[in-house]
C-alpha cells in the first residue's frame, strides 16, 4: 500500500479496486485528521478577524463593543481612520458593557518621531484616559496591541502609529489600566474636533 511522503497517510495503489475507493478515502481522512489534530489542537493558529467597525463622518468617537471576550486572551486592533477636523492628541478608554470606564486607573508614555517639528512626549499617571498618539493634520494608521482585556488582570497596550498627511510622523506609546477590571471594548476619541472615514478591525490572536 502507498503512503505520502511526509505524514506517512495510506494512499491506494494504481492496482487497487475501484471498490475499495470509499473506505480508502475514509481512511486518509481519518489519518489527516488525527495528525491535524495533533499539529493544531482544535484551534487555528494566527490572526482571528472578530469585528469590523467603520468611523462615521465627523464623529467625536468611535466605539468598538464586544470584541474582547474569554475566547482568546490578547488581541490586535487594525487601526484606519481618514482625517481629523483639529491638530491634537488621540484618547482612549476602555470599556465594558457598552460604557466607557473613566477611573483614574490610565497609566501610559508616548512619544513620536518627525525630527525637531513639533516633538512629543508625554507619560502621565492615574488619568481617566489613555493618550496613544499625536497627530497635526491627515489621518492615521496604527497597530495596537491589547494584553488581557477581559481577564481580572491589568490590561495593558502598546501602540506604534503613523501620522498621514503633510507632517508625517511615527508614534509609540504604551500603557497599562491599573485595576483588574474585565474589558469587552474601547473607545477612540481626539482630544478636540472630530475625525471622518476609516475602520477599525479587531483581531485575535489564536496561539
């Protein structure tokens, strides 16, 4: 009886009957199941796609509800949004039950990186809000990492972002919420005016 290269799986031979064609396939699959089984658990590893939210036109802030959940433990947030109506700092708040938690339970550092023009950096503690990113005028693109929203543990976050639009910049910033609340959301909102067009999608991380 043939078999494949690498996992060994029970092929049929040229000679075999076309009679024995079904259980010849039920057995291969039993075989791929198993050593699948035993590559992957009964998990898919990488990136789980949990929810797509879209930004409004001019809207103060954007929501993304329900994406944290005890199916995975950290998560990451594709971030796009198109333009903003003032030149200021990004906030963020987590959230729960579809409200934002404002305590005084925000710690968090950020800088950015465009040279000499209008250099940031900022660290604050026991604030009611995250400060992620800096920005003068466009849009931004940015990655950001969530570590344990919905365990009873601090959460936490790091961020790398980039400015799109005449003064182009990269930020990095990062932060923990120092209570063990359980998460299920957050909220993006600029310090002042508003921001138009863009999506945030969030992902798992199934490892």
């Amino acid at each position: 009886m043939a078999t494949t290269t690498n996992y060994g799986w029970t092929t049929p031979d040229d000679t075999a009957l076309v009679k024995d064609g079904a259980a010849a396939i039920r057995a291969l699959g039993t075989s791929i199941d198993t050593s699948m089984n035993t590559a992957l658990g009964t998990r898919k590893s990488g990136l789980v796609l949990i929810s797509t939210t879209n930004v409004g036109s001019a809207v103060s802030s954007v929501s993304v509800n329900d994406c944290f959940s005890a199916t995975f433990t950290n998560y990451l947030a594709s971030v796009n949004i198109n333009t903003f109506s003032a030149a200021d700092v990004v906030n963020m708040r987590l959230r729960v039950s579809g409200a934002d938690s404002s305590a005084s339970s925000y710690n968090y550092a950020g800088d950015n990186t465009p040279g000499t023009y209008d250099q940031w950096t900022q660290a604050s503690y026991g604030t009611t809000a995250f400060v992620w990113h800096r920005y003068s005028s466009g849009g931004i693109t940015a990655n950001i990492n969530f570590y344990s929203p919905f365990a009873t543990l601090n959460t936490s976050f790091n961020n790398i972002s980039n400015c799109i639009g005449s003064n182009p910049r990269k930020n990095t910033s990062g932060g923990y919420f120092d209570a063990t609340t359980s998460f299920t959301g957050f909220t993006i909102y600029p310090n002042s005016g508003t921001m138009t067009g863009g999506t945030i999608r969030v992902y798992g991380y199934n490892i």
